[in-house]
C-alpha cells in the first residue's frame, strides 16, 4: 500500500495536541498486570505510555506506527518520562515484525480505517495473539459502501473517512479470520465525515482456537 499521504499527514500532526481518537478502546481494554499488548497506530504514544503504567514492570507494550515523526514523538516522550517496558515500531500494520502469539492484548484506536488490506491486518493480529489473548479496537464503519472516486482517493483516506468500511463487512472480516465473542462495546450515532457518513465504535474478540462449538 502506499503512505505517502498518510505519513505526510501525520507527520504534520506528531507535534500537535489535538485528539486523534475515536473511541475509549484503552479504558475499555481492562489491560492487566504483566501482560504483553500491542498498540497498533500508536502515534504519539499516549496509549503505549497509558498501557505501560498499568502493565507494570513485568509486562511490556509495543506501539506500532508508520509515521517515523509519531515513532520519534512517542521514543521522545517515554525517554523523558523514564517508562522503560514498551518499544516503538515503524511499520506498515500489514506486515508487523513481531513474532506469532506474542501478546495478551492488542488495542488500537481510529487507525485500521486507514489501511487498504484490512483482512490481511486482522490477520496480523489473529497471528500475534496468544490464545486466549483479546482484541480491543476503537475505528469507525461508514453507514453505506464508500464511492469509489473517495475510496480511492489517498488524500481522502487519510483524513479519516474514506477508508472505512461498513459494519457488515467489519464484523465479516473479524470472523473469517476466526475471532470468537466479537462484542461491540460502544457505539455513536452516525455522523458526518468528509462528504460520508460514519459511526464510531469499540469492538472487541477472543482468540480461542479450540472451542468446541458442539
Ligand atoms: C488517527 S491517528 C491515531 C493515533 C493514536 N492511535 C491516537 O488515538 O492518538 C492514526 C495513526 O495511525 C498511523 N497509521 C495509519 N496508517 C497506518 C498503517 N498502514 N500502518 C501503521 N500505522 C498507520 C498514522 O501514522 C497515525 O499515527
């Protein structure tokens, strides 16, 4: 895929205040002592710093980001703040260099709306899940299918809107790469985005990959 725009956007925004979430992914994670996570679009850092207090010294947290400006803004400010358990990764989220069932949990908040392959990402955090490990994700669907002249559109995507999909082909995607108790945990009302209507939502699932279902 290509992230020009997308890390020409984020790039001018690493060093900016303004809120770039959708949704409480980390408050509803329930995140627990020792646990390895793994923030997928880390950007600045908040969550991967916010996971790292909660985890604890025996635990650790990746944040996983394309923009090399967010990977910097995030190292700088960990550095300053002497959090030593977490790593920040630069990566495509369509091929993270960790390694298989490594985490207990994975969160991400208003990032997978960006990436053009969203199976081959869910696959991703299919793989790096132990089992018995949960997703916990914050992004938003659009209401209908995007037009193709938006979905298409690099600047479009970028801004938040044009890569989403709709909640049919989310929840789709979720189960064929084989979560179990998918659950929405939040949800807005939709609302205008771009020349789009969207809703924000926090989902969440197990990787169980010997229940019986008899
Ligand atoms: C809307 S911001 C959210 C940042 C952070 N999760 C937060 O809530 O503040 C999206 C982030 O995802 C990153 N991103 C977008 N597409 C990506 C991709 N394909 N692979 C990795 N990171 C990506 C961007 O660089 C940006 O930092």
């Amino acid at each position: 895929m290509d992230t020009k725009e997308i890390v020409g956007r984020y790039s001018a925004l690493a060093q900016e205040t303004c809120c770039l979430s959708c949704g409480g992914a980390v408050d509803k994670s329930e995140a627990r002592l020792n646990e390895v996570c793994i923030d997928l679009g880390s950007g600045r850092g908040t969550d991967v710093l916010r996971l790292a207090e909660i985890v604890g010294e025996n635990g650790f947290v990746y944040g996983v980001d394309v923009t090399a400006e967010m990977i910097r803004k995030a190292e700088t400010t960990a550095a300053k703040m002497g959090v030593d358990n977490v790593k920040f990764i630069q990566a495509d989220l369509e091929h993270i260099p960790l390694e298989d069932e490594i985490a207990n949990l994975i969160v991400s908040n208003c990032t997978l709306n960006h990436v053009s392959n969203k199976l081959r990402v869910w696959q991703e955090i299919f793989r790096l899940l132990k089992n018995g490990g949960r997703f916990v994700i914050s992004d938003i669907y659009s209401r209908f299918p995007v037009p193709e002249e938006y979905a298409n559109d690099p600047v479009a995507v970028s801004e938040c809107w044009a890569g989403a999909i709709t909640k049919n082909e989310y929840l789709k995607i979720i189960r064929q790469v084989g979560f179990k108790e998918i659950r929405i945990l939040e949800e807005s009302n939709p609302y205008p985005k771009g020349e789009i209507e969207v809703s924000s939502f926090t989902i969440t699932g197990i990787k169980d990959e010997f229940s019986c279902c008899c």
